[in-house]
C-alpha cells in the first residue's frame, strides 16, 4: 500500500478520513497536526481520545480511520487483517487489566 505525502498536508481536515467532526475530536485530545497524528499512531490516538470521551469511545470505523489518515488512504482500503489487528492491539491497551498494570507501576 503506497502512502501518501503528509509534508503536503499542514490541517488534519487535508488527511483521508479526516473530516471537521473528527479533526475537532482529535484537537480535543491535543492532536492538532497531521505530523502530531502520525507520529502518535492510531492506536495511541484513539486511546487519548477515549480518555476525554469515555462514555462514547472510539470504534472500529474511527481506528480504522484513523490509521487510513496517517497511511494517507481511505479505511476501507486498509486489509481486514490489519484492522482487526489494530482493534485486539486497542483492546488489550484498554483493557481493564491492562489500565491497572499501567497505573500500578512505580
């Protein structure tokens, strides 16, 4: 899959999947730039995300849009294979197990 130029593209609004609604989520969850987006991951973002939304968290559509954005295509053309592996790796980063050993570490 060819990713698209990111230097090109200065508002997250310039990013596939990426509309007002949703750029206004991510600047809410200090996510302003596509560099900051990228650099970040879809993972991590949809985790912030949730922490400023927690009774609405991210689904498997905004993941997936999310990692389209960043490879600079739509998230439908991203294989179903990788999607379902994005959502199990959210999962496991969001789990309650997995929230407890983050904040139980010294």
């Amino acid at each position: 899959m060819i990713m698209k130029n990111l230097d090109s593209r200065s508002e997250l609004t310039d990013m596939p999947n990426i509309g007002r609604e949703a750029a206004r989520l991510l600047a809410s969850a200090s996510i302003r730039t596509p560099q900051q987006l990228t650099r970040m991951g879809a993972v991590a973002a949809a985790i912030r995300i949730r922490s400023i939304r927690p009774d609405d968290p991210p689904c498997r559509s905004m993941l997936a849009g999310l990692e389209g954005a960043i490879r600079g295509v739509r998230w439908h053309a991203i294989p179903k294979t990788h999607r379902e592996a994005l959502w199990k790796e959210y999962e496991a980063r969001t789990s309650p197990c997995a929230v407890l050993a983050r904040t139980a570490r010294p």
